[in-house]
C-alpha cells in the first residue's frame, strides 16, 4: 500500500499523526510532568465540560451512550442520560 506524501514527519510505520483539524503531532514529544500538575484544574474543568457537552448531544439527539454501572459496561438509553438542568455554558 502506497502512502501519500504530506511533506511532514512519519512515524515508525511510515504513517503522519496528525490531531482533530489535520495539524502534524509529534508522537514522541514528551511534556514536562509537572506541566499536567500545574493546569490540573484547567485540565479537569475542560474535560467535565466536554462530557458534558458529549452527554447533552448524545440526549437531544436520541442517541444512548455506554456507561459504567455496578462493576459493567451498560448502555443507558437517551432519556436516562444524566445532564439534569446543565446548559452547555456553564462551567464544570
């Protein structure tokens, strides 16, 4: 199988990462550790708010999402999603 060239750098395999909008990611790129400790509740914030916003989607449009319930993996219809009273605005 022939891969295109992207002009970027490959991994190992000969594949180009790249993130969500198609920019290049340096897989092997290491981040200081206590760069996760100092934004840890910038990190925590964003990640509540996307599931959040995940849960509220999946809702209005009908769709039910896997969860986890007395120790299994269950799947948890629309109208059981718990996004009580959360606007997409409001922080986490």
């Amino acid at each position: 199988m022939e891969r295109e060239s992207t002009g970027g750098k490959a991994t190992p395999d000969g594949s180009v990462v790249r993130d969500f909008v198609g920019a290049e990611v340096n897989p092997r790129r290491e981040l200081p550790e206590d760069l996760l400790i100092a934004y840890h509740d910038e990190i925590k914030q964003a990640l509540r708010c996307a599931v959040r916003q995940a849960l509220q989607m999946h809702k209005r449009a009908g769709n039910p999402v896997a969860g986890w319930r007395d120790g299994k993996v269950v799947v948890i219809p629309a109208e059981e999603i718990p996004v009580d009273d959360l606007t997409e605005d409001q922080p986490a």
